[in-house]
C-alpha cells in the first residue's frame, strides 16, 4: 500500500507541475491578478483512472501596507472539466490562500482540490501545496503544485 501511496504522491506531483508549466492563454494586468489556462491532470485512487484537461486558474496577490507593517494575501483558485483514460469524466475546482507578514518572490500555501466523476465516475480529493510565484511589484506570474495526496470520497 505504501508503495502505492508514493507512487500516486508522484504522479499527483508530476501531473501539477505539468498543469502549471502547460499554459495556453495568459492574462496579466498590474491589478494583482493573473488569469491563465493551465492542463490539471489527476490521478483517480478509487479507479487508477488518469484525468486531464484544462482548467481556467485566477492567482491573486493584494498588498496592504499600514503603520502597522506589511500584510499580503495571496489565493489561487481553478476549475475546469477533465477527461479520464477510461472515458470518465470530472468536475474539478480546487481553491487556496494565505495571508502573509512581509513579501516575499514567492508564497507557499495548501490548497484543496474537489474532483466530482459524472455518471458512475468515482469522487475523489486532491490536498497539496502550491507555490504562488510574483515579480518585483508584487504580481503574480505563475505557480506550481507539490505534495498532492489523492484519496476516494
């Protein structure tokens, strides 16, 4: 089992870093956000089916500075569908944030992901870290998923 467990943290690991390197449409504005089209691919542990597809992810990162010092709050959420190898199909979105004391050139967090299987697919969940990358003014610019665990529901 524990051999399993790896081998479904590394293919979670894999598929997320492949999801934040494969972007297909960016959106940069000096507003705080980022909106990109990104692939997710997940692995199912109820059914060892593997899912991918695109996901639409806003990163958002908001700098408050007062007399009392430095606060940012940083969140990545997305959602999208994707298509398993078995003909599956999945409802994903997934959401995270954290708020900071001081900037930083990136931000670390956990984030939750809901995978809902239409029809007889099974459910499952996606818990991980993701790494909020930004630039010198704050912005974000990308991100990359690791540690992701799947379980059934």
């Amino acid at each position: 089992m524990m051999k399993r467990l790896n081998s479904m943290r590394w293919v979670g690991f894999a598929a997320s870093l492949a999801g934040a390197v494969a972007l297909s449409a960016v959106v940069v504005r000096a507003d705080g956000n980022l909106k990109l089209t990104a692939t997710s691919t997940l692995l199912n542990p109820c059914n060892n089916e593997l899912a991918s597809g695109p996901v639409d992810v806003l990163l958002n990162v908001k700098v408050n500075q007062s007399a009392n010092g430095v606060s940012v709050k940083v969140h990545r959420s997305f959602h999208g569908e994707l298509t398993g190898a078995q003909g599956n199909t999945y409802q994903v979105s997934s959401i995270g944030s954290a708020q900071f004391q001081a900037t930083a050139s990136y931000y670390d967090f956990p984030f939750h992901n809901n995978v809902i299987g239409q029809g007889s697919a099974p459910d499952f969940e996606a818990n991980g870290m993701v790494r909020v990358f930004v630039d010198a003014n704050q912005e974000p610019t990308g991100y990359v998923a690791s540690g992701v665990t799947v379980t059934c529901k």
